[in-house]
C-alpha cells in the first residue's frame, strides 16, 4: 500500500476508535419546578386561645411577614360570632354574624383548610384588627408592590401552581395543595382573589378564571354589585352575597404600610 494511503488508513482508523471511547450525551433531564428557597424565613403563628396555626413567609429585606396561604375557613371562623356573640368576650373588635343570602355560607365547598371566601373587604381589615388583639403585632392586608413581591412572577407551569377554571372542579381548593413558588408562597395565583391595601383592588385571579387570565399583574375592582343580594343595610358589611371568589391573606409588619 502506497505510504499516503497507509497513512490516511491509520488516521481513520485512530477518529474511529475516540468516537467509540467517547462518551454518549446524557438526555436532557426535565425541569423539576423549584421548590422554596432555603434562603426562605418562615414563622408559625398560632392564634392564641385554640389549637389553630398558619405559617408566615418573610418578604426578603423587609420587616414584612406575609401568610403563606390565604386564610382559611379554620382561622376566620375563630374569629365570627355565629351564635350571635364573641365567644369569648375579651376583645371589643365587631365582628361578623352568619350571612342571611349565602346557604351555605361555604358554598357546600367545605370549611377547615378551604379559604374562607366571600367576606366584605370591611370584614378582612376588621379580622386583622382581631387577629391583632390576639397575638399582637400590626396585621393587615398587604399593599399591592407587597402582594407582587409575594407572588413572583407568573410561572410557566402555572396548571402546577394554581387552581383555575382548568383543573379546580368548579370551586376552591385546600390551602397549600398547589406547588409553592420560590418564596415559599403558595396560591398567590388562583383560588380566590384576594384583597390588597383598602380593600378595593384584588389581585390574583380565582378558581373560575381561564388560566390565562390567572396572571401576576391581573388586578380586579371592587364591584358594589356584588352586595345587592344582601338584605342587611347597609349591605356588604361583612359579607358579599356574590362574591364567591373573593378571599385575602394576611400581613403583619413592624408598622403601616409605607
């Protein structure tokens, strides 16, 4: 064999056998959704007086502590007097009776740790003031800017991380069912709306929205509509007859908002 074949031959001979040696390219392993950042500050909170507790998640950088979930039928009830009496008699926040428009008032949803829906926005400030009165500290609704920080952005895996008209079965869901986000935060998106600042504005989308109206910068006004079942008056003071996808969650800070 001439020598310039001879030399190609053992050229070929020698990229062969590194392709061989070489090893395969791993297939591309699917993203797993962040879980909390270890970075997270959590706090549990008890409300004093029952057996009750709910978790707070800290905003980075601030003395601002916001619910991991909204509040739930376990914590609200605590604070209503159905039997048409505080129930314990040792603080002097008003507080709401049963709904005379809404049988059930659960919307046959189910109560525990469902999120207590379809309260005035008068009803949510006033429940922080309670929960105040109880557990001290400053409680109350987060301002817009905190409600976003809490929320992040609006994930790509939304259909993981919230309960829309896709996938809710035509009402709410428990608390904490969804996968959080990087916060720790969880149904910031979906579930219900919740109330932010005065009351006025909610943010966050609900139960029975399309998922692409589930979106971190949605934002929902206060619709007095929504009270004209109500046959108490002034109507809506503490509940909302049509407002089964109104609910909050709540913020306890060193102060009021800036």
């Amino acid at each position: 064999m001439p020598a310039r074949l001879l030399a190609l031959s053992l050229l070929a001979a020698a990229s062969c056998a590194r392709a061989a040696e070489a090893p395969a390219e791993a297939p591309a392993e699917a993203q797993t959704p962040p879980a909390a950042s270890a970075a997270a500050a959590f706090e549990t909170v008890r409300i004093p007086g029952s057996a009750v507790a709910f978790e707070l998640v800290r905003l980075p950088g601030t003395g601002v502590w916001i619910g991991r979930t909204e509040v739930t039928w376990d914590e609200y009830l605590l604070y209503c007097a159905f039997d048409g009496a505080p129930p314990d008699g040792v603080d002097a926040v008003a507080r709401p009776s049963k709904p005379l428009d809404t049988h059930p008032f659960d919307r046959r949803w189910g109560l525990g740790r469902r999120p207590a829906v379809g309260m005035s926005a008068n009803a949510a400030l006033q429940y922080c003031a309670w929960l105040g009165a109880r557990a001290g500290g400053v409680w109350r609704l987060p301002t817009e800017a905190e409600w976003e920080e809490a929320c992040g952005p609006t994930p790509a895996d939304l259909d993981a991380r919230a309960w829309t008209a896709a996938n809710s079965g035509g009402g709410t869901q428990e608390v904490g069912k969804r996968l959080p986000n990087a916060l720790g935060v969880h149904d910031a998106l979906g579930n219900l709306w919740e109330y932010c600042g005065d009351g006025s504005v909610l943010r966050g989308g609900c139960w029975r929205d399309p998922p692409a109206a589930v979106r971190r910068e949605a934002r929902l006004a206060f619709d007095e509509d929504w009270v004209l079942r109500d046959p108490n008056f002034p109507p809506g003071v503490w509940w909302v007859p049509d407002g089964d996808h109104l609910g909050f969650r709540v913020v306890r800070a060193s102060g009021p908002p800036r």
